[in-house]
C-alpha cells in the first residue's frame, strides 16, 4: 500500500469500520459485483453456511463448470463495463461514463491522468525486494545478485566492484523472470538486470521457476550450464506423462504457461542526466545532451489543436 501510494502519489482514506455510508459509492459497487458475478458463479460459499445460494452455486465435483483464472478476469472487466455504462438512478438515471462526460466538458473538472513515464514503470507499484550484491572474484564471478535461485546482473553492476556486499531494491515481474529493475537505495538506477544462463531464453514466471528448482531439488543434481532448464523440465515432464497422471497435469500446466507468457520485456526507463564527477554507477543512461540532435526536431511545428473526445456507453457486445 505504500509502494502504490507513492508511485499514483495518493494517500489512503479507509474511514471508520462498520460504516458503509461514509462510503456508499465503492460499496455500492462492491455490492453490485457480489450481486451480478461473484454470487453467480460455481462454488459460491454464500454469505452464511445456510446461504441457499450457496447449495445452487455446488459443482458437484463437475471440473468443467469451474472459472479458470484468465475467464475470471474477462468476467470482471466485462462486469466493469457493464457498470460504467448502465443507468444509475443516484445519477439521475445517467450512465457513470456520461456523468463523467458531464463533469468534465460541462463544468471543466480535471481529470487525474497517470503520467506516461509510469505508465510504462508499472512494475514500481509493488513493493521492493532487497538483494545483496555477491561476487567470487577469485574464481572470476563478478559482481551479480541472486533472486530465485537464479544469477541476474549486467554491464554496469559486473562493472561496479564497490557495491559488493551492499542491498539492491529490485523490482521484478512475476509473469517474466528473464529480467528484473535495480535501483540503489538512493534511488538511481541500475537499468535492467538480465538473467544468467539460459533462464533468459524462454520466457517463465516464477511458479514454473519454482517447479523447476523443487524437481532439481529432489534428483540432487543440477542441470548443465549449455542446457535450457525449461526444455529439460517439459521433456521430462513428456516422457513421465504417459505413465503418470501427476505428471500429465504439470506438463499441460508447463504448456500453458508458456504459451501465455509474455514476449515483452521489463522497460528499461527513462534516461537520465548523467552530472559530472558522478559514481560510475550514474552512467547507465545516455545524457541527453550528448545525444545527437536532429534538425527535424528544431524545425518550427504546427500548433496541436485540441480533439473532441466521443466517450461511448461502455457496453460490451
């Protein structure tokens, strides 16, 4: 809550418990997500053991009427939608998009947008890990951290011998382990730490890293440094699958994660100014003033003119 607070820059309003009232818009929307989706759908615990929604809402062991995670978040943003776009009558049956709409054309209200530089830095939402800096110079490692049981570093931090022993604040994407965001506890950046060996390869997140290592973990032994541990585990998992139906399960889990993970990496940032006399740590960036100017860029521009925005109803079809 923190980390998210000072990334929007907002601060947290819980207001008194047991107190529905005091905030009787997001209540009503909660109210409205229980009553249209959640109560509807298989397994429903129901607000109390008697709940007979709760008996009609039973599977009955049936698999297939289970809601997969990925239908789970469709299914919300539909409901979202559905909302944002249906008449609401403390709004004088108006539609909360053209509320909105009336709020910002009619009586010129600002609206708070998220600045594109964090648009693009989502990651820094979350709350950072700390790493140490290790290195084994003597045996020719140089200066990396280790998350996950994995080695991640790159040319500026191999570079930096000064920070072994210190903490690291790194960001990382559960659903992309290839690469991670360092910052010192200054602030400055790092840039993007790389993953070591063939973790960089094929894109994983951090539930098949765990099921690789907790295998690796069982046969006491490690794979080579030129094998791709990921192949390694779904080839293993293939020739188990035929006689084992545990086997089967975690190899169709394998695919489809790797079929769903990501291609993007983690954002590398904005630059930054590198100030003279600076550590060498400060030159991950290019300053922009070293940067080539082009004459494109000092030519005289036309005058942007404003757009007038069509804001829909929200309705999904």
């Amino acid at each position: 809550m923190t980390a998210l607070c000072e990334f929007i820059g907002c601060c947290v309003d819980a207001g008194p418990r047991y107190s529905p009232d005091e905030r009787p818009y997001i209540e009503r929307f909660f109210g409205t997500i229980a009553s249209r989706l959640s109560s509807r759908l298989p397994g429903y615990t129901g607000s109390h053991p008697r709940d007979l929604r709760r008996a009609l809402s039973d599977p009955k062991d049936n698999l297939r009427l289970y809601v997969s995670l990925d239908e789970l978040e469709e299914l919300v943003e539909y409901a979202i939608a559905a909302y944002n776009g249906t008449p609401h009558s403390g709004l004088n049956n108006a539609t909360p998009l053209e509320a909105i709409e009336y709020f910002v054309r009619g009586k010129q209200t600002l609206v708070t947008w998220l600045a594109e530089q964090r648009r693009r830095t989502l990651c820094l939402m979350q709350s950072a890990r700390r790493c140490r800096v290790r290195a084994y110079l003597e045996q020719g490692v140089r200066p990396h951290i280790k998350l996950h049981g994995v080695r991640y570093t790159n040319g500026v931090l191999a570079t930096s011998a000064h920070l072994i022993g210190r903490n690291l604040l790194v960001y990382m994407n559960a659903d992309d382990l290839r690469c991670v965001r360092a910052f010192l506890p200054d602030g400055t950046e790092l840039g993007v730490l790389e993953a070591q060996g063939a973790w960089r390869v094929v894109p994983h997140n951090l539930k098949l890293r765990q099921e690789i290592r907790k295998g690796k973990g069982k046969r006491r032994n490690h794979v080579g440094a030129d094998v791709n541990p990921i192949e390694a585990y779904v080839r293993e998992k293939l020739a188990q699958a035929k006689t084992t139906r545990k086997a089967a399960t975690q190899l169709a889990q394998a695919m489809r994660l790797l079929a769903t993970a990501p291609t993007v990496r983690t954002p590398a940032g904005p630059p930054r100014t590198v100030e003279p006399g600076a550590a060498p740590v400060s030159t991950v960036a290019q300053s922009p003033a070293t940067s080539p100017v082009n004459e494109a860029d000092l030519a005289p521009r036309a005058p942007v003119r404003p757009k007038k925005l069509s804001i829909g109803t929200g309705q999904v079809f």
